[in-house]
C-alpha cells in the first residue's frame, strides 16, 4: 500500500481509541484542504497489507470494544484492493474497521467496492458540499461529483455498514443554518447514519502549502469558532431522529 502516515493512536477518527493509517494519493484538489502533501503519489512508503495488519494488531490493548484501525488520506479508495486485502486481514483478528472518505473515486468499480464494503464496519463521508457547483468550484472536482457522491453512500448504506457524515465549516461559505440544513437533509436521507459532525475550518495548514510551494486558496479566510459550531448545531438538532446515534 501507498501510506503516507500512521498515527499509533487518537481518538478524533471514529468511535473509541483508534490507529489511523493515512494513505498517498486524492481525486480531489479541495481549496480548504489539511493535508496537500497526500494529493501526489510521489514520496510514498510501499507497506504491505500484512505489515500493516501486524502493526495494527499491536495496539488491541488500548481499543477496547469499540476501537480500531481508521484509513483516511489522501482518498483511500484509490487503494481499495489493497485496503479490502488489509481489511480482510484485520476482520480475521476482530479488529474494527473503518474508512475516512470524500466518497468520490471515479476508477472504483461497483464490484471492487462491493468486496471492501463487505470487510468494511464504518463509513465516514466528508459530504464537502450540498451540490455539484460547490464540488467543481472548491474542489476541482468534474461535474456529476455529487451524485456519484451520493451513489457511494447508498451502496454503503446498502452493504449494511454504518454510516457518519462530516462537514467542514467554511466561514462566509457555508457557516449558515440554511446551507448546514442542506447538508443535514442529505445526509439524514441515509438510514444507517449513525452521526452528524460539524467540523471548524482552520487555518493550520497553511505551512504544509507553503513548503509545497502551493497556493493556499482559504489564506484569508478566518478560522470557524466553536461558538458558531455550536450555535448551528443547536439549530439542526432537534430535526435528528430518534434510535440513530447523536449530533455532538
């Protein structure tokens, strides 16, 4: 596998304590982005799945019954033969799984999916925007990057894997109760969603782009408080249904 990190444990990347294991290579290009050193292949460590698995395996003490190993990136599914493989490996030692995802992979075919989501137990979806206008012009993403967005998670939702919805709020885009509603109205249409997160745009990325020698698009945009997080999602919860997991 292409890795570009692995963090021995956090507890901000899925239930419980967890490992994560970042993986090189994205679809996207998003303006808001934390980590454009994981966009180009170039600079990756080649780490087989069994390695992987190995190393995970190492911190079963700490996860307890609701921990595991979450893959983020980067995009994870770029790599989604090699990360069913992994899974596979980590299902065997009754490790929990999960994936940190846009959601968006245009090479995946509906039969390699298939195979991951069957090895897979969580399914976290950073659903950017509520449209495909805010995709192409913040993400650089094609158009039709929405619906096959969406097309993702139903084929989530129907492998039967839980499903959390993250959102990154961007101050004087999308720091507003009407468009937090948009995307909370879509993500509610998901019956296995478990969890609804609001997550504030901050601005601490901005050394990894100069280093690169990017352009940072969002320099001048402030951070998000989380006196406005918080104040938004007093606004949507009393729209969360009851059974499903919680709003934060």
């Amino acid at each position: 596998m292409k890795v570009h990190s692995f963090l021995s444990l956090g507890c901000a990347d899925g239930p419980g304590v967890r490992s994560v294991l970042f993986l090189q290579g994205c679809c996207l290009k998003c303006a808001y982005c934390h980590n454009p050193d994981t966009w180009f292949l170039p600079g990756f460590t080649e780490i087989s799945s069994r390695e992987i698995a190995e190393r995970v395996a190492k911190y079963r003490p700490y996860y307890g019954k609701t921990g595991g190993l979450t893959v983020s990136g980067g995009e994870p599914l770029i790599q989604a033969e090699e990360l069913t493989e992994l899974f596979s490996l980590l299902s065997e030692m009754k490790i929990h799984r999960a994936i940190d995802t846009s959601g968006f992979c245009p090479s995946l075919s509906s039969g390699v999916l298939s195979r991951l989501l069957s090895v897979t137990g969580l399914v976290i979806c950073d659903i950017k925007f509520s449209d495909d206008a805010g995709y192409q012009r913040y993400c650089n993403a094609p158009q039709g990057a929405f619906e096959r967005i969406m097309s993702f998670l139903s084929s989530v939702q129907d492998a039967g894997c839980d499903i959390w919805i993250r959102h990154v709020v961007l101050p004087g885009i999308t720091d507003n109760i009407e468009y937090i509603s948009s995307v909370f109205e879509r993500a509610l249409a998901f019956k296995s969603l478990k969890r609804f997160e609001l997550l504030p745009f901050r601005t601490l990325c901005r050394q990894k782009y100069e280093s690169l020698g990017i352009e940072f698009p969002m320099k001048d945009t402030p951070d998000c408080t989380q006196e406005k997080i918080q104040q938004l999602y007093g606004q949507i919860k009393a729209g969360f249904p009851a059974g499903r997991d919680k709003i934060p």
